[in-house]
C-alpha cells in the first residue's frame, strides 16, 4: 500500500469517528477557544463532563465533511480558526451554561454556530440556550403553575358551593 492510499484510509477513519459521534449527539456547538491554556481547556471539559457533554478538537476539514455526511445545515463558514465542537447525550442548555460560564470567567471563548435538532443556531441563540434554568427548576415552574391553576378551580368550586348552600356549614354530630 502506498503511502498516500494510507493516508487517505486515515483521513477516512477519522472523518467516520466524527460522523458517529456527530450523528449519535442531538446537538453540536461550536466555540473559538483561541488564546485558551490547556489548564483551561482541561477545566472547560470537566465543567462539559458534569453536563453530560464532551468537547473535542478536530480539523476544522474533517468536521466539515463529517456535518455534511450527516445532513446537517452547512456551517463550514464557520469552521475557521482555532475551533472545538461540542457534542452531549441530551441538555444543550447544561453544555450552553457551562461554557457560558467558562467564557465569563475567562473571556477566551466564544460562540461561532451550533446546530440543534437539524437547525443552526447563532451565537445569540446559544447563549440564550446558556442562560436558561436549569431543567429541574423549569419542571419545578410548570408544575407550580399547573397547582396553581388547580387551587384556582378548587376555591372557585368551593366559593360556589357554599352560596348555594347559603352559606351555612353542615353541622356535624356532637360526639356521644
């Protein structure tokens, strides 16, 4: 085999690891992380780890024909620089968050594009996706409201019941 043929193998090889790992995330986010220590980098990808994403360093190249292998909208005006994508299990919000957080504390990152259920994402959105609360406490909102809503409908039933009743209580009977 001659060199060249095994290099293209190579190629192909990676291009189909970042393609699974593509095709197996619901969403890919895409930072610049120009100017990032790897102390840092390595602190990025813990705070990644806690919300159930991974953050990776591919050629930008590969990336490319691997988003498009997949079907993805075409982000490769993008894919400049010095470039790290994120992929997860689930919660974009938590890997938005974390790198929201990262980029705060160290104003070395920022948001290029991301794609989210087959759509691009601007940076705006990503932070904006960042910026939400948490799942548990957007849970802990709805089902607050929904009981809410049913006290609500309970003490309007209630208020009714006792007009029509004339306001008047039922007595109970004395203990014997």
């Amino acid at each position: 085999m001659s060199t060249e043929k095994k290099v293209n193998a190579d190629k192909g090889i990676i291009i189909d690891g970042l393609l699974e790992k593509v095709n197996a995330s619901p969403f890919l986010l895409v930072i610049d992380y120009t100017g990032v220590t790897v102390p840092e980098f390595t602190k990025l990808r813990a705070a990644l780890a806690e919300a159930g994403a991974s953050c990776l360093v591919a050629k930008n190249t590969f990336m490319a024909k691997a988003i498009s292998r997949a079907g993805l909208p075409d982000i490769t005006a993008s894919l400049t620089g010095q470039t790290a994508y994120i992929m997860g299990d689930s919660d974009v919000c938590a890997a938005a968050k974390a790198v929201n957080t990262f980029a705060k504390a160290s104003k070395k990152t920022a948001w290029k594009t991301g794609i989210l259920d087959g759509a691009e994402l601007t940076p705006e959105k990503i932070k904006a996706l960042g910026d939400l609360p948490s799942r548990e406490v957007l849970l802990a909102t709805l089902l607050g409201t929904i009981n809410g809503a049913g006290s609500a409908l309970a003490r309007v039933i209630q208020a009714y019941v006792d007009k029509e009743n004339g306001g008047a209580q039922e007595e109970t009977p004395a203990a014997e």
